[in-house]
C-alpha cells in the first residue's frame, strides 16, 4: 500500500461575502498558475474533484447587516460537506476560493473532525485583516471579515453552528499573523478575546522566524495544524491580486520562510487558499490595456506613420512603501501576555 499523501482540491468559485467581485475566479486561476504541478513535484499525490456549485452572487447591499447571507451558508454548507468527508478519507483537503467567508465551512469541518477523533487543533491565520468582525462592528456588512468570529461564536446561527458545536473554535487554538489592517470596534472585540495577534510591528520588530517559532509552540503528534491562508497576507508588490490591498506584508523570502516553517512541523492537516481576485492583477491590467491598444492600432490604421510615443526618460521604480506602523492601533502582540495587547 502507498504512504503518499493525498490532497484534495476543492474549488468554491464564489465571491459573494466579499466587497468586491472577482474572487470567484481564483480556484481557475491556481489551477492555471500550476498548483497540482507544485504539489506533486512536493510528493504528494493531487486528486482535483472540481468545483462545488453553489448559488451565483446576487450583488444587494446589507440585510440586517449582513450582505447575501443565505448564499453565503449555502456556500459554506457546501464547503463543510466537501472538507469533511476528506478528512474522514485521511486526506488533505485545499480549499480553493473564493472570499474569506468559505473558511467557517472548512474550519467549522476541521473542527468537527477533530472534535470526533479526539484531536487537538491549532488554526493558523495569514490575513492583512483580522477578520474579526460583527454585524453590530461592520462597516460593511461584508461577510469575509466576518469568518473567525463566527468560528468562536460570534455572529448568525447558521453560520455559528454549522459544525455542531458552538462556538467550533476557542480563541487560544487560532494565531495570527501579518494583521495590519483592523478596524476600531473589531480592535476592541480582539482585546476582549484574547486571541494572539501577531502583527506587522512584531514581524518587523522580531522577524518572521522567532514569530513563527512562537505561532507554532506547542504543537505536537495529537495536533491538526489548519491554516487559512488569505492573498493580501502578502505584501501587495509581489501579490497585487486581491481586492483588499494593504502595503506592508511580508515580502517573498519572509513568505517563503513562513511557508518553510509551517511545513517542517509535518503536522499541516488542512488548507485554506482565498480571496485571490485575478481581476486586481497587475498582470492582467496590463494584459487589458494591451489589448485596448492593439484594439486602437488595428481600427487607426491610418495613422501607422505618425512619430512613435517615446517614454519619458529616467523615469525611477517607486520605493516600496513604508510598512504601516500598527502601534497606532494597539494590535501590536505580546507574546508573554496576549492580554496585555496595548
């Protein structure tokens, strides 16, 4: 019998709990950029079961502060059903999104899976944005910054107990790490959590390897590691694609070390991959604009002679922005005592 390890792709092309449309392309979009290739040249045996097929986003504004919440459960209903019955083939589900809002089914998954087997769980959470939010403390209504308050009990019952148990994670299972970006009420409700924040001032201040070595203490053979890898954890330079951009993420190499360090615990049992929007990719501007232009040539052909536009010279790459100092909003973690969040 093979010891290969198997991951699963589940794709859930939706965006109906983000701020902006686009997201549903993303599961299309990792296939196309080669992501089974990558995992099988990391010896793991790759089974694509397709995308779920889940209702299409009806684009309305707010109801009782949240938008499109039927749509949004029957995705994660969807997620929830698909994530499970993975882990209960000893598989390695990835969920490819989608928004953010996918990760209550797939977590809520973990949970209950864990929750039957007896396991420990440890959620590790990549994001720009906590993703802590309610629907009294959102501006928006938007349910992709909603998801990990759902998951520790906070927020509409169809989505609270989607696994079973309410709340299906306690704040001390979940780290995470790249916050820069919270808003004012959700900062206070993170306070009164305790959930371990690790933000951009400390990875700035400590660098990614002591961050990691303390987000990952603790872990041992009865723990399931889940991480929930949002895009806009990156730093907009080296993934513009996401439609919530924030500057100051971890570049490539603290990325890759982040990467690296996660799987050398060897205990990665599940995987989130969201809220890449192809349709905010740089790339693909310019893939837009040169097609308007070829566009432009080819029905003003009668002006082929005239001089070409020349680039300005000497024009200089812009600096990288400054990476926003988040002492400001009091995020900044204090790993000896999380409570103590200033």
């Amino acid at each position: 019998m093979s010891s290969t390890r198997v991951a699963t792709l589940i794709g859930a092309p939706t965006d109906v709990g983000a701020a902006d449309r686009g997201a549903s392309m993303g599961p299309e979009a990792l296939r196309v950029a080669g992501l089974t290739r990558a995992l099988r040249e990391r010896e793991l045996e790759v089974l694509d079961l397709g995308n779920l097929n889940g209702p299409g986003n009806p684009w309305q504004p707010p109801e009782d502060g949240y938008r499109h919440l039927p749509e949004v459960v029957r995705w994660n209903q969807l997620v929830h059903e698909a994530v499970y019955a993975q882990l209960e083939q000893q598989r390695l589900p990835v969920l490819l999104g989608g928004d953010h809002s996918l990760s209550v089914g797939s977590i809520g998954a973990v949970a209950r899976y864990c929750r039957e087997q007896g396991r420990k769980l440890r959620v590790l959470w990549l994001d720009a944005h906590a993703d802590f939010n309610t629907s009294e403390l959102s501006p928006s209504g938007n349910v992709h910054g909603m998801p990990l308050a759902c998951l520790c009990g906070f927020g509409p019952a169809a989505l609270t107990g989607l696994c079973g148990a309410t709340p299906a994670l306690e704040p001390s299972w979940v780290r995470e790490l790249g916050v820069r970006s919270v808003d004012a009420g959700e900062k206070r409700f993170l306070h009164e959590q305790g959930l371990e924040v690790f933000d951009m001032r400390y990875v700035d201040e400590m660098g990614m390897r002591q961050t990691m070595e303390q987000a990952l203490a603790g872990l041992d053979s009865g723990t399931h590691l889940h991480v929930s890898f949002d895009v806009d954890f990156l730093d907009p330079e080296i993934a513009p694609g996401v439609g919530t951009r924030v500057p100051g993420g971890p570049t490539y190499r603290e990325a890759q070390l982040c990467m690296e360090m996660i799987a050398d615990t060897r205990r990665l049992g599940s995987l989130d991959v969201v809220e890449l929007n192809p349709a905010f990719d740089v790339r693909a501007q310019q893939d837009r604009r040169a097609r308007s232009r070829s566009h432009r040539v080819a029905v003003r052909q009668e002006h082929a002679r005239a001089p070409p536009r020349v680039a300005p010279a000497g024009r200089q790459r812009s600096p990288r922005p400054r990476r926003p100092t988040l002492a400001r909003q009091g995020l900044n973690h204090r790993p000896a005592t999380p409570a103590r969040l200033q």
